[in-house]
C-alpha cells in the first residue's frame, strides 16, 4: 500500500555534497505529474554551472514514482549522457524499484544500492 505524505503529493530535494567529482541529490516523497517538473528544474540549475554533471541520485526516501516521474528520470540520464555527464540512481526500492523493474529501465539506467558504489 502507498503511504500518502498529505493531500498533494510533495517532493523534498536536496543536493548532499560533493565526492569524488559526484554531487549527490537526495529526493524524499513522491515522483510524480505534480513533483517531476522540481526535479528536473532542480538537476537543470546544477547543469548551468557544471554541464558535464555526474549526478547520484540519492531514491532512498523515495516512496513512490509515476510514469510522469519515470519520464523524468529518462530525460535526465539523456540529458546529462549527451553532455558529457553521468547519472547514477541509488537506494531504489519497493514501488519505485518495482516499476523500474517491470518496465525494463532498470537494465538501461545506472543502479546502483548506495552512493558509495556510484562514486567509484
């Protein structure tokens, strides 16, 4: 069963720190049609100053992710593969990891179980 974290879905975004040339993101709450717009204006201003990004994305409070949220994270590892950058998702798991898994992206997308194994 999902967890709802209030009436409208909400989606905390913040950038951790910087390891080994990695910054690290760490998302809380909810992917969606309503949050997925954040995300990607959140990953956009960090590629203004840095265009060849290597981003970790840090899933592990995410709770849940649409296809809205899933489109998302597609442009983003596009976005920041064409520019010379990278993207690694970590801490994947339940619905999220589920649908990655059953819609087959995440054999396409950089897995990984936590930063650790992303930066090295």
């Amino acid at each position: 069963m999902r967890t709802v974290l209030s009436e409208w879905a909400q989606l905390d975004i913040r950038t951790q720190t910087e390891r080994d040339g990695w910054t690290v993101v760490r998302i809380t709450g909810e992917l969606d049609l309503a949050t997925a717009p954040r995300l990607e204006e959140h990953v956009t201003g960090l590629t203004l100053t840095r265009p060849t990004l290597r981003l970790v994305l840090d899933m592990t409070e995410l709770q849940f992710c649409d296809s809205t949220g899933l489109g998302t994270l597609v442009a983003l590892h596009r976005r920041l593969d064409s520019g010379g950058g990278r993207l690694v998702l970590v801490g994947l798991h339940g619905q999220p990891l589920h649908l990655l898994t059953r819609t087959g992206l995440a054999s396409r997308l950089n897995l990984r179980e936590n930063a650790e194994q992303a930066t090295h």
